[in-house]
C-alpha cells in the first residue's frame, strides 16, 4: 500500500472503531510504529485526526452544541480552574466581556471583590448572578435570544459592541484546534464574537481540553487572534506541541479535584 492509500485506511477504520492505539494500527496494516507515527501526523496536519496518548482518533465535527444546562454539569472542576486562571487576569476598574458560556459563569463568584469592575455580557445567567453585587456596573449587549444557550446573538448583539471599549473579553468555543482555530454549530453566534475581538484591547479564549479536536461548520477567529488561550492540563501533548509550534501564547492549569 502507498502511504495516501495506507491513510485512507486509516480514516475508514477510525470512522468504524473511533480510537485505535499505535500497536493496533501496527498489527492491522502490518507496517513498523514509525510509519503509523508518520501517517498520523500527515493526517494529523490535514485536521482529520487527533493524536491522543498511545493512539489516535477522528477529529469529531460538532453539528449542534447540548443545552445550557446540559453543558452546566459537565467537566465542571476543568472549568472551574480555567474561570479562575482567567479571573486573575482582571484588575481593578476594569472594563471586561463575559462571552456567553457555562466556564465564563464559573468566573462570576470569582469577580464579586474586584473594585470599579465593569462586566459587559450577552448571557442572561451572568446578569443573574452580578443582579445582587450593586458595585459592579452590568451591561448586557441585547440582541435576539438564543434559548438554548441563554444569550443574546446576531446583527443585534454585534451592533452594541460596536460601541463600546473593552479591556478583557473572555471568549466561550465549543470547539478548537490548531488548524481551524475556534469553531461554533451555530451561524448566529459567528459575527458578535468577532466584532468582540475587533474591540477588545486583549482577548483571552476560555475553553477545556474535551473540546479541542473538534470542529463546527462555522470559523469564528484563529487561535493566533487570541492574546491568551486558557485551557486545562489534560490537552494531548501533540496539542501543546502544536500549539507551542505557532508561538501561541497558551496557559494550562491543572484541574480542581
């Protein structure tokens, strides 16, 4: 077999079995480990795999994102240590936007001391939480409702930051990698999260390491577009060497336990 050939059989088995490890891929296309290595990294470099330890899997196309609820329980502790690496970043008399986001909410109760804060948001759960703290000025963007997500997006939401000026912007993904940068299902969330980034002084993206791989239909940014991307220790080494590759500037911390 060619090496293309040897490729494409590659993706057929991961579409029947997902993940195969290296000695699996050895034993069934009786090749030598570094000719896999090889072939997993050219497929790796195309976006149509990702490397984890020991093995590799498909790059997953994300067609729809869960609820906002659904999205509430899951890899809780991961984003309860990226909210508060993020927090951190925020000073006194600050200026910040919260995109719209279960990890950007884990940020709420961390932000309540901050003097002079001023928290711009679209997610209408942010807006509850800061309702109680009257010395925190609260600006939500408006726009049309996303049920699902509990925000505003579209036309609308782009509009009002087209006036104002932001210091921080915490931006939400549910989905990233290298090559395609950070992706979304959902075409109406597209053109406010890139106004965000036209206005914002730095913008920091805040997303765990389950969703890297992954993609969506739509292309919000690069990652180069990002000052910052706060993740969780648990990204496949691959990933950080990537990632390290473009000069991307990239903070993991170890997750709460």
């Amino acid at each position: 077999m060619i090496p293309d050939q040897r490729r494409e059989h590659i993706l057929k088995l991961l579409q029947e079995r997902h993940v195969l490890s290296i000695n699996e891929l050895t034993s069934m296309l009786s090749v030598s480990h570094m000719t896999v290595r090889r072939d997993i990294q050219a497929l790796e470099n195309d976006g149509k795999v990702l490397s984890v330890t020991g093995g590799v899997r498909l790059a997953a196309r994300l067609k729809s994102e869960p609820s906002y609820l659904a999205k509430a329980q899951l890899e809780v502790p991961a984003k309860r240590s990226i909210a508060r690496a993020a927090a951190d970043l925020v000073r006194e008399n600050f200026t910040i936007y919260l995109d719209a986001g279960t990890t950007t909410l884990q940020m709420v109760p961390m932000l309540t001391d901050k003097v002079g804060l001023t928290v711009i948001t679209s997610d209408f759960n942010v807006v509850g939480h800061l309702m109680e703290y009257p010395g925190i000025e609260l600006i939500h963007t408006g726009g049309v409702v996303s049920h699902s997500d509990h925000s505003s997006v579209g036309r609308f939401t782009a509009e009002f930051l087209k006036q104002v000026n932001v210091d921080l912007a915490f931006i939400a993904s549910s989905s990233w990698d290298a090559e395609r940068g950070s992706t979304t299902p959902s075409e109406a969330k597209v053109i406010a999260k890139q106004q965000l980034l036209r206005i914002a002084s730095k913008s920091v993206l805040t997303v765990d390491s389950t969703k890297y791989g992954k993609f969506g239909t739509f292309r919000v940014a690069s990652l180069e577009e990002f000052d910052l991307i706060i993740t969780d220790d648990r990204l496949p080494r691959s990933a950080v060497d990537e990632l390290a590759e473009r000069d991307l500037r990239l903070k993991l911390v170890e997750c709460e336990r």
